[in-house]
C-alpha cells in the first residue's frame, strides 16, 4: 500500500494536474471551451476525467501563437491577392481600351462638348443667313421650303462633322473660337443662295 501510494506520488509529481474548473480560470475560458479544444485535439486531455494534466496550459499557448501568426499570413496574402486583382483589372480595362470596347470619359465628354458647340454655332448661324432670302419672297411654301432645304444642309453638315478634325470650318467654335465669327463666315458663305430650291426660283421668276 505504501509502495503503491508512494508510485501515485510519484507519477503526479512527475505529470501534475488540476480540475478542468480551475484549468478553464486559468485559460479565461469555459470548461465547456476546454472540451471542445480537447475534441479537435487541440490539446491532450483523458476523456472523462475531473483532472487533467497541467501541459494543457502549455497546449493553448503554443495553439494561440499559432493562430496569431496564420492571422499575419492571412492579410499578408488577403493584401496580396487583392494587388493581383487589382493588376488584373487594370489589364482588362486597357486591353479592352485597346480593342476599341471601350473609351475614355475625359474623351467622350470632349468630342461632345466640340459637336454641341459647332451645332450652336451652324443654328445660330441660320437666321442671318436665311434672313436675306426669304426677304425677297412673297409666298409661304416658297419660305418654308427655303428654310426646310437650309436646315436639311445643316443637319447633312453635322452629321459629317468629325470633332477630331480641326482643319474643318465649323471647327473654330468648338475649338475656342468665337461663335459670332462663325455666324458672319456662315452668313456670308450663305448669302448668295443657301438653301435657294429650283422651285422656289421658278415661282420667283
């Protein structure tokens, strides 16, 4: 008996343990907790014991060192693979800008802004140009198809109008020039027939 009591001794000397209870305190966990680390062999616990052994602590805390490092490995690869989604996007979208499926808004906006300000420009220009022919006209029909043919070349010369192309004569406005210059050239150019039909001469004469 005092052999096998002082053989116990020995072995908890040699391998101590304490109450799940005061293992948990000591963790700042449940006991609960405890099992479910013992379950997924987390850390080595005999099933259905009050006590285990103390090396339990030491389990833990090489368990959570571990975690915390996997932890750094994650947002360094999370930061790593949103670089090469990003590196991918950029791809695409300048590969695509390549082949023409897409354009650049800062384009878009430009050759908008020219088109409108060279279609002001043609509309404004009309009234003075139109002005000094349908003066000369009696009849109604004959004005209104005077301005129908007029507005007809203006559409037909806007929709050939190229905003890219500044050499052309309505470019200036939408380049910065002047509008009221545009007008007189327009006026001056339309002056002498713009818009006159082969009808309207006839009913003239």
């Amino acid at each position: 008996m005092n052999l096998a009591q002082s053989g116990h001794g020995r072995d908890v000397a040699k391998n101590p343990t304490l109450p799940m209870a005061t293992l948990a305190r000591l963790l700042a966990l449940e006991v609960d907790d405890l099992k479910t680390l013992r379950a997924n062999k987390t850390v080595t616990a005999p099933p259905r014991k009050a006590e285990w052994p103390v090396t339990v602590i030491t389990e833990y805390v090489e368990h959570l060192r571990a975690a915390a490092d996997d932890d750094g490995n994650g947002d360094a690869h999370v930061q790593r693979t949103r670089l090469l989604r990003q590196q991918a996007d950029k791809l695409e979208m300048e590969n695509a800008l390549t082949r023409g499926q897409t354009v650049q808004v800062s384009e878009v906006v430009g050759r908008w802004t020219k088109l409108l300000s060279t279609t002001r420009a043609r509309l404004l220009s009309m009234p003075t140009a139109l002005a000094i022919i349908v003066a000369n006209q009696n009849e109604v029909a004959c004005c209104q198809s005077i301005i129908e043919h007029e507005v007809h070349d203006a559409l037909m010369e806007l929709s050939a109008y190229d905003p890219l192309d500044t050499g052309r004569g309505n470019g200036a406005a939408a380049d910065g020039g002047s509008v009221d210059g545009d007008i007189e050239t327009a006026a001056k150019t339309n002056s002498g027939g713009v818009g006159r039909p082969r009808k309207a001469v006839e009913r003239r004469g």
